[in-house]
C-alpha cells in the first residue's frame, strides 16, 4: 500500500507535558544504550508511562544507531513516526536526524559537529559535549562512552527529571558496582549545571511527576518469554544464537539457575544447551520431547526454515515442543536487526506434507510471560509443535507492562502413562489409538520399564501401534485424526481479544506488536469519525469467535507487518465466502507501524 | 539350556527377548550381522531391553533398530540427526543406555556436522555406522567413504577421496573409537560390549558390505577385501567384572583397560604393538596402515575418565522425565520479586 496524504490532519495533542517522544541518534557501539536506558527508567521511575525503541543496525560498533522514547501519560506505547525532541550524537547521520524532528521541536547536538542545520524552525541546543568531558578527566578507555551522559544531564535539566530516580536507574544498570554508577553521575550532573548556568529556554516539553505507573514493570518481550518458560516448568532448551531470539534463551540462562534449583538437593531441575545449529537446537528438543521433557527453542526466520524438517517429524510422530520464533526482516538473511511478521506462513505450515500447526501470538510482553507456560501445557496437551510468534519490536524492545501474573493453572503434562498407569488401562493400549474419542493419544515415554510400555516413533507411515505401514487406509485414517486433534485446540488456545464500540459496521484485525500502534491509531480515527470494532487475535488455528467476527462485519481490514498480507490470506482461506469482505492492511519497511501510518492507510480505504 | 535362542541370561531373559521384527534387508546384508551382534551383546551383558533407547536417521542402516530389542522405545528420525535426536532423550533419563545405528551417508555426508559435535560432547552412548560405502535405498549411489576410483554400475568411477569415520571420531575428541568388520562377528560383539560400558561415546565404524550394490571382490566394503586385508590389532575380549578377578594378564602380551564400572577390555597383542590410549600414535597407525592397503580393526582409541555432556549438568538423582510437576514451576513468591526488579 503506497503512502497517502493525510485527508485529515491528525489532532497535535501528542506534545505536550508527559506527552512527546524523544529520538536519540549515535553511533553503535559508543555505550548509548546505557544512556539511553537511563532517561527511559528515570521517567518510569517518576511514574510517567513510557516505552523504548532500539533501532539498531546489523554492526558490533560503528554504524548509526538511534533510540526513540516515547513519553506517553494517554499510555500509547508505538512508535510516533516524528520526534518532539531530537538528539543528534553521531554527524554521519546528523542532517537526517533533523528531518525526524516536529516543526519547532527540541534539536539537542554535540557541538563538535560542524555539519549545516538546514531548518530554522527548530530550537537549537549546542552541547559543548567534548570541552565538558575533558573537563571532567575520565578515563581514556571511557571518554567515549561518559559522552552519552552530556545528553543525559542536558536533558534532564530541560524536561525536569530528577537525579534521584536518574541515580536509581544507574544503581539498576551496573548492579550497584559504585564506581560507574558515581562517575556517570558526576558527568550528568556536570551536564546539568552547564544546562542550568547557559539555557534559558521556553519548551513546552517536560516531565512531571505522576502516579500512572503504579505496580507496573518495564521488561522487553523475550526477557518476559523467558521467564514464561522457566514458569511453565520446562525442562529442556536448546538454541542456537540469531538475531533478533537470542535474548530469550540468555535470559533463561541468567534467570533459571536462581528459580529452578531443586530446593531439597541444590540440583538444577532443567537442562539447557547451545547447539551447533538450528538443525540440532530442534532435533534435541525433539528428542527431549519424545522422552517426557517439556522442550523448547527460540530462533528467528532463517533458523526457522532450517527447523522445518523436524517441524513436520514432531507433527507427524506427536511430539510436544515448543519454538519461539522472535521475527526479523526477511526474505533470506534480509534486514537482520529491523522488525517483521513475516514468518506467519512459514511457522503456520512449517514441513513438507499437509501440516498445520498450532500457534500463539502474544501481543504484549505481559502475554509473552503468558504463552511462555501455556505453550509448554498446549504442547504436551495436544503432542505437538506449538509456535510462539513474536518479534524484534515485541521481543527486543523495553515495554511498560501490567505486572506478570502466576500460572493461574497447573502445570499440564497431558496424556502420559507410566508403568502403574499402563497396569490400570483397560482397552489395548497403542501410542496412536485414539481411545477416548477426542484424537489424543496417550503415550508412554522412554524409561517407563512396563514390558507393554515401548513403542518405535518414526516420521515414516505407522499404523495405531506405530508400526510401519505404507497402507492407504491406515495413513489417510491417521492423518485425518491428526488435523482433528490440531482443529480441537481451538477450544483451548488463547481467544481473540474483541473491543467493540458502538455502531460500528467495519472491524479490523491485527495481531502481535501492531497493538500498540493501532490502539492509539483507532482513538486518531474515532475523532476522524470512522468507527472500527478491533479484534486481536492470539491464537491459530482461527476459532469461531474470529470467524464470527469477520461473519458479523460488513468490511474487516487486516493490519500486518508483512508485504504480502499473510494472516489475511489465511483468514481468507478460513473463509471464502467473506474473502472479498476482508481488505489487507499490509507495510513492511522494517520499523514498526506507527499510528499515523495505519491512521491513513484506514482513511484512504474508508473514503474510496 | 536346549540351544542358543533359550539361554536365559542373568536376569531371565532368553535370546529371544532382544529380537525385534524381521530383516526386511537384503539376504547376506552385513546390517544383519551388526543387528545379531548387538543382541547376543545385549543379552549376554543382562540389559534389561526397557532399560535401553535405539535411535537411527535415515537409510539401510538406520533400518537396522527396527530388527532388535522390541522390547525397547525406538526412534527412527531425520537424516544424519540421530545425534541431536540422542542428545534431547537420554537427558530425560541418564540412566537409560542409548545405542543409535547409522550409515556412512548419514553419518559422513548429511550428518557430518552432528556426528563432529556429537563425539565432541562426549554424550554418553553407543554410536554403530554401519558402512558399506554406497547409498542403498536410492539403489548404488557413491557414498563419502567410497574409496577414490571405485567403478559402480550407473555411477561410473569415484572422482573423490574418502571420508575415514575413524579419523573423524578422534579428531572429534571422541573418547572411544573403534573399526570392525561385519565379517568378524566376534571381535564385532566383543568391541559392542565394551562400547555399551564406555563412559561416553563408544563409535563403532564397521565395515559392512552391501551384496546388491558394492561386494566386488575389489572393494574396500566388500567381504572378500575385508577378509583378506583386515589386519586386527589385537584379539579383543571384554571382560565382565565377575570374571576380572579370575583373569590373568600375562605381562607383556595384554593390554588390560579398565572401564570405569569394574568392567575391561583385554587386548592381546598381534600384528602392531599398539596402545589406544594415545590420540596422536592413533592417528599416525591409521596413516601408515591406510598407506600399506590394510583394513585395521580393533579399538582405537580409548580414554575412559574424559568427562561426558552430563557430567557438566548437576542433575537430580532422579530422571528429569520424573521429577514431579511441583518441582518444576518456581513458587509464586518468586514472581512477586521478579515483578519488583523488572524496571
């Protein structure tokens, strides 16, 4: 869908006290990231909503990198398309970096730059960064990461955040080792005196102290998946590293030796190991999974494709794993570092064969936590691969969310017969006969010693008892109990999230990260006056309650970030009969969707 | 005791107990003769078949598992990841005893990169290729150990050098590495016995002839070239621990390698006077023996006390596949803190 001109313009509420966003362009690998975390922690910490986004290059060190914060009291979390305030840190990118800024926004740049400022409409702020680093006499090692604090110290003087959440937020990010936490102090201090004694501006930007935050958490998505999974009992991971997953499974590492030690033997309750690739991380799990072991990966698109053969072996063979794919731009090796749902397709068919898996698409960190046990008791529920989707925007970056909440079920390990177990069972017991009716097997697990326990899992034809068979009846019989077994999920896995309002007759669906954007998208188009009831999906295979939704609509917009339009292709081959009811909403360009864009995007449908 | 098939063994189990459904190779195959080994190996070691996993990738030989131990779970995954496939379920149970049967295409061609890392995490299990140097399911494609030259019916000549298993399991830093010949049933059964009482992975290359597509008389895969070029290192037997104290060891004629549950490997000196336990000598013997035509067989290298992939996980006593639900999910206090640190 090509850009639109605006048929409206979009109400300018959004600057304001605790309202603006903030855009922060350095280079990669300068220690921004600190900085930068501590303005977003320091404005939470005052109590005032607010979320981060790191648009981060393919780079360890050198190429432009940028982080916008996006201070929102209305509790918007998306990306905002332009910045109120801009700091420009690195001169490659320093003419560029004035073309995101609002007319008169704050531009905020080292003084050391000597590249032309090409707008006059924007307050300028000169930060003599280089004369107050030497004068502060770091390090040599450090100059160049303390420079980052100038912005810091400057801005906090301009918006009115305080030093003692700046020092809170310090004391988080080092662990309380004192002496970078007291060095960076003394530099944004210095950068605030100097803010104090030179600049007498008028802004209409700035920070005051709130109660909107209350017990919330600011956590990005794979740590909260993560957690999820050490929560939902896991016993076995197996990863290999890719861009943008590989925080999930660290965050395991870092987390699961405190929760998940054996409190009466100090014994470590879990199994995590880095594979070699792709190939292995799922072949273990696979492995793990056949055994009784609730198994789980995290990868993104590339390691995906490679995962597709195993995909299709633990669909056929039944067995439960888990595999978080934390999206990137693809095709192919594509835009590594930028975000995507790109790969609904291919987690959704993934293997070679009629397979169709099941799949859970969080649209929030809180969610993230959520599916991360869900997805381990659907997997072994059901005997199956479940996917988790998520993203580099969902999963990389920092979101203010709503506290986790405990299990509020118990861990579920689904139909698993041990050697008592196997002595109880009346009918013939065979790990592929459907003996109550309901398409799930029960199953036996290696090192179950009953005589009558064993059973020989393969990816090749099997009859009830799994032994081979290449005959026709016995495999369509099969496979069609499969298809059962996965359609009945559709009663568990988690329901779409309707919001109505009133008397309107179009809807529009999205799922994963697009919330945050659209939410503040449909209140732009409310005051447009084009009424959109909003279903979020978080789960496939499609239950009634979506296909109801789209039933009960006279237009369903459906907002991806992918070029194709994936999800509206498969919800339109759920049902063709509404197919040419369903319009797709679909940009990939690697940022996330902002309001503004989706806000057009809707106006240019509704008008035509 | 009437014949071979009923002797009952120490736990009350006859020959019978280990077998699994019929070949459905071809007759004379030496899968076959792999396949009777591991049961006579099995059942004269007292394994309880329960007690045992068989995993296998893909081809003629990783056919193999369906042909023993009924009795045990089995699976037969994708080609060349058996390994991984291993690696995931014996971690649900330590204690269970893994053997997994491959094939030198998928082992040495699709599974090279597996079986590197395999070998090189010491995972505790028995790793059987069983190689004949042809691709049989696809019917008489080269293989990675097919010897440069080799002439096969559609094929024509073989353009490329070799892949020598065993070469590649000791730079791997697999802890105990073995050749055998499927024509030499006795020393087969004995280096699998001891390969089931390694501590770590016991990888077993043994030369196994396929009669349909690669048994001319001038093959290196074939029995007839095996017969008359297989030089053993050694007249091999394994040595239970009952028997250990009764057995004398002539000083200077044996080796005597204890494993580390009481268990040994006797090894009579023959042609070579050669000492597996030294990763460089093995490699260099395997140079020279390749450089003289002979097909070595016997035990390679062995280091029985290189620690495994588990004993770099503090596991519980009991197997994680049992451990109760309860002990699995982290208490909801727990939560609470992490809520209050998440900022």
């Amino acid at each position: 869908m090509a850009q639109t001109q605006s048929k409206k313009p979009v109400q300018r509420r959004l600057s304001g006290v605790n309202e603006f966003s903030i855009n922060i362009g350095t280079e990669n690998g300068s220690g921004s990231q600190t900085a930068n975390l501590t303005i977003l922690r320091a404005i939470f910490k005052m109590g005032v909503p607010v979320s981060g986004k790191n648009i981060f290059p393919s780079n360890i060190q050198g190429l432009p990198t940028w982080y916008k914060i996006r201070v929102s009291q209305s509790g918007y979390g998306g990306r905002r398309k332009e910045a109120d305030i801009v700091v420009a840190m690195n001169p490659k990118t320093f003419t560029a970096d004035q073309g995101d800024l609002v007319k008169g926004g704050l531009f905020l740049y080292a003084d050391d730059i000597k590249d032309p400022i090409e707008r006059d409409d924007m307050i300028l702020v000169a930060m003599p960064v280089k004369k107050l680093v030497k004068e502060a006499k770091p390090h040599r090692d450090l100059r160049k990461f303390v420079a980052n604090m100038i912005y810091v110290g400057v801005l906090a003087n301009l918006l009115g955040i305080e030093m003692e959440p700046i020092k809170a937020a310090l004391d988080y990010h080092f662990k309380g080792k004192e002496s970078p936490v007291e060095f960076n102090i003394k530099m944004i201090e210095r950068a605030y005196q100097w803010a104090e004694e030179n600049l007498d501006l008028e802004i209409p930007y700035k920070i005051e102290p709130r109660d909107l935050t209350g017990n919330a958490i600011l956590v990005d998505g794979n740590t909260a998946a993560g957690l999820g999974t050490i929560y939902g009992g896991m016993h076995f991971v197996s990863w290999y590293p890719i861009t943008p997953a590989t925080s999930l499974p660290e965050a395991i590492l870092e987390y699961a030796p405190k929760l998940r030690l054996d409190p009466e033997t100090g014994k470590s309750t879990y199994v995590i190991i880095q594979a070699e690739d792709e190939l292995a991380a799922i072949g273990m799990c696979v492995g793990a999974g056949w055994a009784g072991l609730r198994a789980m990966t995290a990868t993104s698109g590339p390691g995906l494709s490679l995962m597709a053969e195993y995909a299709s072996l633990a669909y056929l063979s039944e067995i439960p794993i888990v595999i978080w794919v934390v999206q990137r731009v693809g095709p192919s090796t594509g835009l590594p570092t930028r975000t995507a749902q790109g790969d609904i397709n291919l987690a959704y068919y993934l293997g070679q064969g009629d397979t169709k898996h099941i799949m859970l698409i969080p649209g929030n960190v809180k969610e993230c936590f959520e599916f991360g046990w869900k997805a381990l008791d659907l997997a072994e529920k059901y005997q199956t691969a479940v996917f988790c989707l998520s993203d580099l925007d969902l999963g990389k970056n920092q979101w203010m969310t709503e506290p986790f909440e405990y299990p509020d079920t118990p861990i579920e390990r689904g139909k698993i017969l041990w050697e008592e177990d196997l002595e109880k069972i009346k009918d013939e017991w065979g790990r592929y006969r459907d003996l109550d009716g309901d398409f799930i097997p029960y199953r036996t697990v290696p090192g179950n010693i009953h005589p009558k326990g064993a059973y020989f899992a393969r990816g090749t034809g099997h009859d009830e008892f799994a032994n081979y068979s290449e005959h026709p009846e016995v495999w369509r019989k099969n496979l069609d109990r499969i298809k059962n077994k996965i359609d009945s999920s559709k009663a568990d896995i988690p329901e779409p999230v309707i919001t109505k309002i009133r008397e309107a007759k179009n809807g529009i669906i999205a799922f994963g990260s697009m919330d945050a954007a659209l939410v503040e998208a449909l209140d732009y188009l409310k005051a447009d006056g084009v009424k959109l009831n909003y279903l979020r999906l978080r789960s496939l295979p499609a239950s009634d309650q979506v296909l109801d939704f789209i039933r009960s609509h006279e237009k369903v917009y459906v907002l991806e970030n992918n070029r194709d339009g994936q999800m509206h292709g498969i919800l339109s081959l759920e049902l063709p009969e509404k197919a040419q009811d369903m319009i797709s909403i679909a940009m990939l360009d690697g940022l996330p969707i902002n309001a503004e864009w989706i806000r057009e995007a809707v106006l240019n449908e509704e008008t035509d | 005791m009437t014949g071979k098939g009923k002797k009952i063994n120490d736990i009350g189990l006859s020959r019978e107990d280990y077998k699994g459904k019929p070949s459905t190779l071809c007759l004379g195959c030496g899968h076959n003769a792999i396949v009777g080994q591991i049961i006579s190996a099995c059942h004269e070691l007292n394994i309880l078949p329960e007690s045992l996993i068989k995993v296998s990738g893909i081809g003629c030989s990783s056919k193999a598992p369906t042909y023993f131990m009924d009795r045990s779970f089995g699976f037969n995954g994708l080609h060349g990841r058996m390994p991984s496939l291993a690696t995931g379920a014996l971690f649900a149970d330590t204690s269970l005893i893994g053997i997994g049967v491959s094939g030198d295409g998928d082992t040495a061609s699709i599974g090279m990169g597996q079986f590197k890392h395999v070998t090189r995490r010491n995972l505790p299990m028995l790793y059987i290729v069983a190689n004949n140097g042809v691709y049989g399911l696809t019917k008489g494609q080269f293989s990675a150990t097919a010897e440069q030259g080799l002439a096969l019916k559609k094929q024509g000549q073989n353009r490329y050098v070799p892949v020598d298993i065993v070469w590649e399991a000791i730079a791997g830093r697999a802890s105990f590495v073995a050749r055998s010949f499927s024509g030499d049933p006795q020393q087969l059964k004995a280096l699998i016995m001891a390969g089931l009482h390694h501590k770590g992975i016991a990888v077993i290359d043994v030369i196994s002839p396929c009669v349909t597509f690669n048994n001319h008389d001038d093959s290196y895969h074939s029995y007839a070239w095996g017969k008359s070029h297989e030089v053993a290192l050694h007249e091999l037997s394994f040595v239970p621990p009952v028997q250990a104290i009764k057995v004398q060891y002539a000083e200077g004629e044996t080796i005597n390698v204890p494993l580390y549950d009481g268990t040994h490997i006797l090894l009579k000196k023959l042609a070579h006077d050669y000492e597996p336990t030294n990763r460089a000598g093995a490699l260099e013997m395997l140079e020279e023996a390749n450089n003289r035509n002979e097909l070595i067989t016997g035990l390679i290298y062995i280091n029985p006390k290189q620690s495994t992939l588990f004993d770099l996980y503090d596991l519980p006593d009991i197997a994680l596949n049992r451990l109760p639900a309860e002990k699995l999910r982290p208490s909801p206090e727990s939560l609470a803190e992490i809520n209050q640190i998440m900022y």
